[in-house]
C-alpha cells in the first residue's frame, strides 16, 4: 500500500509539471459516481466564490478558504454570516482529492458531503438547502450549465458534485521538498536538509509521512486537559475514548496556514514545536507516540526551515490569470 501512494504521488507530480491542474485531475482520485471533468471544474469555481450561497449573501466558501493564504483563513476560528464565529479553525483545501476522510472529526466519507456541511452551518453560512436551490436554480448560467453538464435541473445534487470537482482540482505537489525528493539536490540548503533528516528521525513522522504529511486519521495530540465544549470526535459517536480526537492534518503549506490547531491556539511553527518537544499536556487518551523530545534551539530552526519547504503555491497561477 505505501509504495503504490508513492507511486501514485510521484505520477500526479512529474504531470504536475507539465499539465494544467484541470488536465492533472483525471490522474488524482475521485469518486466513482462523479467523475470531474472541466465543466464541473468551471461551474464549481463559480459557485465556491458566490455569496449567494450564505443565507445574508455576505459570505461564500472563498471567504474561509482564500487561494492566497493557500485555502484557509489565518483566523482562529472560521467566520461565517453575521460575523458569527464556527467553532473550529478553517482547513486547508489543498490536495482534497486525497483525503480519506473530511473534517476535523475524520466522519465524513468524500468531499460531496463536506459541501453540505458549512452551507447549513448556522455559524457559517446559514442557508437551508430548501430555500438555497431554488434560489440557485432562477440564475441562468447556473441552470444552463446544470443542464448542459449533468442533464437536470439545478439541484443539490449539482450543487455538491461540481463543487467537490472543483475542491479536487486545487492541488499544491511541486514543493521545493517534492523537487529534492526528484533529484535536485540544489532544491534545499544546508539547513533544510538537516531539518528534512531531523522530521524523519522523530515521532512525528509517525502522524504525518510523506508524500502527503498526515496519515489521515483522528487522535488527541495532547492539546488541554479539558477540551471544553468541542470534545473533538466524541460528538459523532458519544464514545468517551474519542475526546480531544481531530484529524491529523496535512503539513504541506504549513507555513502559510497559521494559526495551528483545530482552534487556532498556536501562532507560529514554534509554538506547534514547542508544544510537542515536551511531550504535549499529557490528557486522558493522549497518542502514546507523543514523547518529550530534547530539542536545541538549533534543531526546532532546523525543522522550521524544513517545514517551509512544504510551500508550493503554483496553483496560485490560474487564479491570478482569471482575477485579470
């Protein structure tokens, strides 16, 4: 299974390299009942930045997740209509195709039922889908291209699909890591290599391994001892062993995505650090592989500097091509 991710990751960058992020769609996965195709790229661009799609029209899905601050929001906690705060930091979209999970809880099977979630959230955009449809389907363009891509009506099923084909067009692979990685040992200096060898020696390899930095899964990383009213996980199953559970997330673009955490409680990738050197908070349930660690200042930079290396903001180019 590793080597066929590897395999798969390593297709997906060399066509990076050469192909539009539309064209290199149809090498990354997808679900088997909506296949992504061009046109449901396009027709879910344009409803990912329609305010419309907020009960107040104050806010779309672009509002939490910028392009430039590599999909998410750089605030602690998401802020939808009404200047109503969500209860978790906003998420990076990059590299969605690859999720085998959605969300913080890790529940959520593909991106098609993520996009529900934030347009009924009433901290978010506040809309009910009964009263969104039809509203949606009055706008010419978007009936004629319901029409056109899907052969029906706009509906929710249009709504969902062509978003989540747009969701897993946004792919972030060409790092200077990722051309390392192919050879160009020029692609990183000295400091960073030592921070990519350091990465590796250290238990936090075990949450978050390449090619796509996390493992996908939900666990405690020790954050508090009283995790308050967001219990993570323990709200989808009423399971006491899932409190303080929330998906691991992905380290690509890190650097970009601050603050850290699933509410933004970390500032810098010095805190995040930090946070983890020793040994986190110790709570009930807390990833056993989490240990103190004796890092020198010297080390924690090194790793810094790794972790910038995960930036790769290449796909900014068809955003600010179009933007003109």
């Amino acid at each position: 299974m590793k080597r066929s991710i590897w395999y798969l990751f390593f297709l997906v960058i060399m066509l990076h390299s050469c192909e539009t992020p539309e064209e290199l769609t149809s090498y990354v996965p997808f679900s088997a009942e909506n296949p992504t195709t061009k046109e449901k790229i396009s027709l879910g661009r344009a409803l990912f930045f329609d305010k419309r799609l907020s009960k107040d029209g104050s806010v779309s899905c672009a509002t939490c997740h910028r392009p430039e601050y590599a999909f998410t929001d750089r605030k602690p906690f998401a802020q939808g209509i009404e200047g109503r705060f969500a209860e978790r930091n906003a998420s990076t979209l990059l590299n969605s195709a690859f999720l085998e999970t959605v969300m913080f809880d890790a529940h959520l099977k593909n991106l098609e039922l993520q996009v529900l979630v934030p347009i009924q959230e009433p901290t978010e955009m506040g809309h009910n889908m009964k009263a969104l449809i039809p509203k949606l389907r009055e706008i010419p363009e978007y009936q004629q291209s319901a029409r056109t891509v899907f052969k029906r009506d706009f509906d929710a099923w249009v709504l969902t699909r062509s978003i989540a084909a747009f969701e897993r067009s946004l792919l972030s692979l060409n790092s200077r890591y990722d051309q390392y990685m192919k050879g160009h040992k020029k692609a990183l200096n000295e400091q960073e290599v030592a921070g990519l060898k350091l990465f590796n020696s250290l238990y936090c390899v075990q949450c978050h391994p390449a090619p796509f930095f996390t493992n996908f899964k939900a666990a405690n990383n020790g954050l508090y001892h009283d995790y308050g009213k967001d219990k993570g996980r323990f709200r989808i199953n009423l399971d006491s062993a899932d409190i303080g559970f929330f998906k691991t997330p992905t380290l690509r673009n890190v650097a970009l995505t601050f603050p850290y955490m699933h509410d933004g409680s970390f500032h810098t990738l010095g805190e995040v650090i930090n946070h983890y050197a020793r040994g986190g908070n110790h709570p009930k349930g807390q990833n056993e592989q989490i240990q103190a660690m004796n890092l020198t200042s010297q080390q924690k930079q090194q790793l810094i500097a790794f972790l910038g290396t995960l930036t790769d903001t290449s796909y900014m180019k068809k955003f600010r091509k179009r933007a003109r």
